[in-house]
C-alpha cells in the first residue's frame, strides 16, 4: 500500500518487482570496479548548515546537567539560614505565564 507523504505524489513503481521506482532506461547506471568487485559508484549525504548547527545544540543540551546543584545548594543553605525570600506577586505573575503559555495553543 503506498504512503502519502506530506501530498508528495506516489513515485512507487507500479510492476512488480521493481523496487527502484523507476524504469530501468531512467536508472544510474551502476559500474563495477574490476579488482574487488564493488560498485564504483558511491553514496554521498549532506547536511545544511541549519542541520548541522541542531546537531550540535542537541550535543550542548545532551551536556547540559539538568539541575544547577550549585543553585539548588544556594536555595537551601538561604533556607536553612532563614534569609530566603518568598515573593508572591513573583510567583502567581511567572504562574499566569506558564498558564497563557499552555493555553495559547489551544
């Protein structure tokens, strides 16, 4: 059964048993290198710069510890020696941007 991708159109070969998608007449020719017997011809890939650059921000992220041990023993020394300050209007006004955040998609 063939699989819509995004509408591209279906390029699926439609006789059996070609698994190129493509007539034989319209395939690269494939050259056979006579001392090992390998096909001289060669894949290659490339990425955009774009993708490059998420390759390495997800190495960055990948690095990137998930808890700040030296903020969370800041937080709990202040708490122990009583100076931690609970500001409110702090907390309900970074609570109501979470909440717009979640429902603005909606």
């Amino acid at each position: 059964m063939p699989i819509d991708i995004n509408g591209l159109p279906n390029t699926q070969a439609q006789i059996t048993g070609d698994r190129n998608g493509l007539p034989t007449s319209e395939r690269e020719p494939v050259g056979q290198n006579s001392e090992n017997g390998r096909s001289s011809v060669q894949d290659t890939v490339s990425f955009s710069e774009t993708a490059v650059r998420m390759g390495r921000l997800g190495v960055a992220v990948d690095d990137t510890p998930v808890v700040d041990v030296q903020r969370v023993e800041k937080t709990r020394q202040a708490i122990m020696d009583g100076t931690y300050n609970v500001d409110p209007a702090r907390i309900a006004e970074k609570l109501m941007e979470f909440d717009n955040l979640l429902t603005s998609g909606k």
